[in-house]
C-alpha cells in the first residue's frame, strides 16, 4: 500500500536525527504495531506515514505515486480521503454534536449534510451509540470520547487506519473493549492499520511489529 524509504528526520538543523535512514513498508490489509521508548521517534513516523508532516529527507511511495513532490494542498486531499487518524486524545469539537463531530471528515469532501447525516447514523447504529447522536463531547465520559474520536477516523471508510496510543487514557476494560472494535472494523473492511502502542498484548494482535529501538 506504501512504502517509506531512507528518511531522514530532524526538527531543527543541529538537532538529533530522530529518524536516520528509516524505510518502512505497509501492505494493503497488514496490521503493523509501532513500539519503542518515548523518543524513539514513532509519533514522527505516523505523522509522516499521515501526510500530517512532509519535512523530512527521503521517498514516500503510495500505491505508484510518489508523495514527497507534490503540493500540500494535494497531500491534504489525499489525506483526507486515505487516512483515517485516532490520537491519545479525541480531540472532539466542543460545541459540535456527536453526529457533527464524527460527520467532519464527510463535510471536508463535500458531500451534503443528508447523506452525512444518514451515514454518520448507519455507524452509529452499527456500534451501538445512536443514542448519543445529539450529545455535546462535554455530556460524554471518556470512553464514549474516544469511542466517537474512532467512528470520525471511519466514517470516510479510509484505507489505512493510524492509532496513536489510543487506549492510553483509559481504563483496562475499556482499553480492551476499544481495541476489540478497531480490529473487528478492520477485519470486516480489509483495511490497513498502523498502531503505536505500549502494551505488548496490543501489539501481539497485529500482523507485524516493528521496534523503534
């Protein structure tokens, strides 16, 4: 699906070499867990992968086109409608709706606010939330937070899911129930997932892990 070859990383001209000569490879329907030490650089590795950050040294290959040379705005775009992101933190909109927040990605490709609407209530249904659909993100408890930051990250039925330590803020039981639904959705759609995670029974699930030692 894409493929990163030797990046080189560093936020500022003197500063350390957070990624040196990395290359990295995703295949269409692969679950790759992302572990290592704080530092290690695995958040700038996702957030490359991402197109959320294009300064860096090296190749990106998506599919049979090369990223790196293209503008932002066409990055963005394909971004928007590749990717779908979940961070340590949701990140919610606070004085959107359920249904509003988890619409955004939608709203950003122009489709109509009916067809939002019916989509973002078809996921909804299917995860058991419909009754949260009118709450402001203020009315929710953390879980449900994190749980409505996952359903915007799948509204747009992305190719590539990337989870960013998405349990981390939770409790056990909750922590696993979240990620019982990322790998279900994954399973059913035959998308790819790339998640950075500190906790081995996490990573042990996905296909590949790849230590940012």
């Amino acid at each position: 699906m894409l493929k990163l070859s030797h990046i080189h990383k560093q936020y500022s001209p003197q500063g350390q070499w957070v990624l040196e000569d990395f290359s990295f490879e995703l295949k269409t329907n692969e679950t790759v867990a992302i572990v290592g030490k704080s530092g290690r650089g695995k958040t700038s590795l996702i957030n490359i992968v991402g197109l959320l950050d294009d300064n860096y040294e090296g190749q990106y290959q998506l599919g049979s086109q090369s990223l790196k040379s293209l503008s932002r705005h066409k990055q963005a775009t394909i971004r928007n409608r590749h990717f779908g992101f979940v961070f340590q933190s949701p990140l919610l909109i606070s004085h959107l709706t359920v249904l509003d927040n988890i619409g955004l990605p939608l709203l950003y490709q122009g489709i109509s606010t009916n067809e939002i609407k019916c989509r973002v209530m078809d996921l909804l249904e299917k995860f058991e939330l419909t009754n949260l659909s009118k709450r402001l993100p203020k009315a929710l408890s953390g879980g449900q937070k994190q749980r409505i930051s996952i359903l915007r990250a799948l509204i747009h039925q992305p190719k590539c899911i990337i989870a960013d330590e998405p349990t981390s803020q939770l409790d056990i039981a909750t922590q696993h129930h979240i990620v019982d639904e990322l790998f279900s959705y994954q399973q059913q759609t035959q998308c790819s997932m790339i998640l950075v995670t500190h906790q081995p029974l996490v990573a042990q699930r996905c296909d590949r892990i790849v230590d940012m030692v």
